[in-house]
C-alpha cells in the first residue's frame, strides 16, 4: 500500500515560461529567505482548465491538489503510541509485549502501571479496595476508608475489645464503650 507523506498544490513555473517540471509543496510550507544572490526562480500555483482537463469532475480555474506518496512503510522496532514510534513507552502507559505497542493504564491508576486493569496500578489514584487491590473512585458502602486510602471491609475491623466485626469504640475519654 501507498502511504501519504504529505499533502500539498502542484505548482510549476508561469505558462509563458519554457516548459518545467510539476512540484508539490506542502498546504504549511516552511519560509525560505533566499538570500541577494539574484538567482530567484519563481513558481505558480497549477489551476485547471477545462478542456486540457475533462470538466466534470474538474472545475475551471481550481487550484489542483498533490500528494506526496510513499510506497515504503516504515517498521517500528520499538513501541507505537498513537501512531508514533517510541524508544520507550511514556508514564501512564504499560507495554504490550505482543504488539509492542504502548496500552493506556486504568484511570484510576497514578504512577504507571504493569496492565491495563484497575488492580494492575503501581499506584491508586483514589482508594484501593484491600481485598482485590483494586483502585477505584471511592470506598463502597461496605468499607470504611483508612488514612492510608485503603478501603477495609467493616466486617474485617476489630473493635476497641479486639472482637472482629464488633461494634465497640473509644470514647471521647479513652474509655472502651458500645453495645453488647
């Protein structure tokens, strides 16, 4: 297959002149200062005439269109990134040694991460769930949140008695207090 380069207007020298060649310039071409050595060739943009051109599809007077085609495609012997070739993967992305291309982390996932699941972060951006070590947005309803952003199980707790799942705490005073 062909692979577009760039794409550009055909432009050649003025008509009155001696017979050139076609060329395409880019649609941004970069500006060129040439300098006072006095050799300036100049060049005008290729319009269509009907009748040099069938008329349809063409229409008189349009400035024609190029593209700068290439046949060679390049291989990527690192890891493509949206389309780009890498020596590396950026942050936020793992790779994927199969296709070896760079694969968007979790977005809940801050610092990196080694696959794309939520429990694959090498750090959580929120909480992470203690049980799966799974990075979510918030704690569920059956967690309470640790200082630490972790979110433990209620029936995993330990109340001030040291009974897992009691429902015990300290008061205000130190004192150990609750039902039971």
């Amino acid at each position: 297959g062909f692979k577009s380069s760039y794409q550009g207007y055909a432009f050649a020298n003025h008509y009155s002149h001696q017979k050139g060649e076609y060329i395409c310039i880019d649609k941004v071409p970069e500006v060129y200062s040439p300098g006072t050595s006095g050799n300036q060739g100049l060049i005008y943009p290729v319009e269509t005439q009907c009748g040099s051109l069938p008329c349809p599809p063409y229409t008189q007077y349009r400035e024609l269109v190029c593209a700068q085609c290439t046949t060679h495609i390049s291989v990527c012997t690192q890891y493509t990134y949206n389309g780009t070739c890498l020596n590396e993967c950026p942050k936020l992305t793992f790779t994927n040694e199969t296709t070896h291309e760079c694969v968007p982390c979790h977005a809940e996932c801050l610092d990196g991460c080694f696959g794309e699941g939520s429990n694959e972060c090498l750090r959580c951006a929120r909480v992470m769930l203690n049980e799966t070590l799974e990075c979510l947005p918030r704690c569920p309803a059956y967690t309470v949140q640790t200082p630490e952003d972790l979110c433990i199980n209620k029936t995993n707790l330990m109340d001030c008695e040291g009974v897992r799942g009691g429902n015990k705490s300290f008061d205000a005073c130190g004192v150990c207090v609750g039902d039971g």
